[in-house]
C-alpha cells in the first residue's frame, strides 16, 4: 500500500513549528538546541536510495517536542531523507495502524516509507531507554513526579537515542521486507521500535 497521499498532504517541519501556537516557545527551543551526530548522518546518507519519514503527532504532545525536533534535523541534513507531518487527530485510521503495544494512541509515530512511498517500518513514540524507565522505575511514581522524570530525561538525552534509533530504522528497513499489516493488527502483534506501552 502506498501511503503517497497522505505524505503530500503533510505539512513540513517549518509549516508544522508555524502552527505550533502556545507551545511554540518550547518547539522553538528544543529546535534550536538540537544537534546530530555526524557519524549518524554518515551511516544514514551511506545507504543512498530515497526515503520519506510520514510523522503522525499533535503540537501538544511532550515526547513529541523532544523528539520530532531531532527527527526533522536528522532528515534536512540528508539529501536522501525527507520528512512530512500529519495531524494525528485528522487522520484516525492511519494512526490506529500504529498503536502501541497497549492499543494507545501514543505519538508522535514515525513511519519510514521507500521511494515508493510504501511504507517499511515505523518508530514511536518514545526511545527504548525512556520507555523502559517509565514501564519500571517511572511506574511507581505520582504522575507529576514521572513527567518531571521524563523531562530531565530527555534534556540530559539531547537527542541522542532518537537520532539513533531512527537511523537503525531507516537502515534495517533498507533490509526488511514491505510491511504488511491490517487495521490494528500488526501493532497488537508487534511492537515498533520504542514503541510507549
């Protein structure tokens, strides 16, 4: 299936920081501190062909806002990565193809289509690292007291982990067979890469 439509109707990172309203200040903010590792650009540009990220996110969403600004940098320093962005609420559907293990709608969701614009693997809504603290130690915690967690996590992070696990997505799907999957029914069976629980 061919999610080609949906890539065009995105909006670009800089149409989507445009709209981002009240939250704009902390978009702004997390986008100007973002940086990639070279070595990271390196290993992705390496693999030619082209690729198209199709994130699904809402400008209110805090794992969003730390990590959508590191997936936007990571794919305008690619010439061979490109990256567009839909409502998540405006298109149902398509995200209830990318649930979390738990059946949430969790975001943002990263899904890596070809040049085909079919799509090969996908990624949300939060680095493994982060979501093993919050499925472990976090657990535990009063809800402001785990978000403060989570904030502190992603400052000290700056990035790191989701530029890296996007960049192993995009390699491993340069290897993975097409994804295959009905409404709800991979997400259930598998979980994504960093998928939130």
């Amino acid at each position: 299936m061919s999610f080609k439509n949906e890539y065009l109707a995105g909006q670009t990172y800089e149409k989507f920081l445009a709209t981002t309203g009240d939250h704009a200040p902390l978009w702004h903010a997390v986008t100007r501190r973002t940086e990639i590792a070279a070595g990271i650009v390196d290993r992705v540009r390496a693999l030619g062909g082209q690729w198209h990220l199709l994130v699904l996110t809402e400008d209110w969403c805090g794992d969003a806002v730390n990590s959508l600004p590191v997936i936007a940098r990571l794919a305008a320093s690619l010439e061979n990565v490109d990256l567009r962005i839909l409502s998540r609420d405006a298109y149902p559907t398509l995200m209830d193809t990318h649930l979390s293990p738990s059946g949430a709608r969790a975001i943002p969701v990263v899904m890596m289509l070809d040049e085909h614009f079919k799509e090969r693997a996908w990624w949300g809504s939060r680095p493994r690292a982060l979501q093993a603290w919050i499925d472990n130690q976090g657990a535990g915690l009063a809800k402001q007291d785990r978000y403060r967690e989570v904030r502190r996590w992603y400052v000290t992070d700056r990035g790191a982990s989701t530029a890296l696990e996007i960049a192993d997505l995009i390699i491993a799907a340069v290897s993975q067979p097409l994804v295959q999957r009905s409404t709800r029914e991979a997400s259930t069976r598998e979980a994504p890469l960093g998928a939130a629980a």
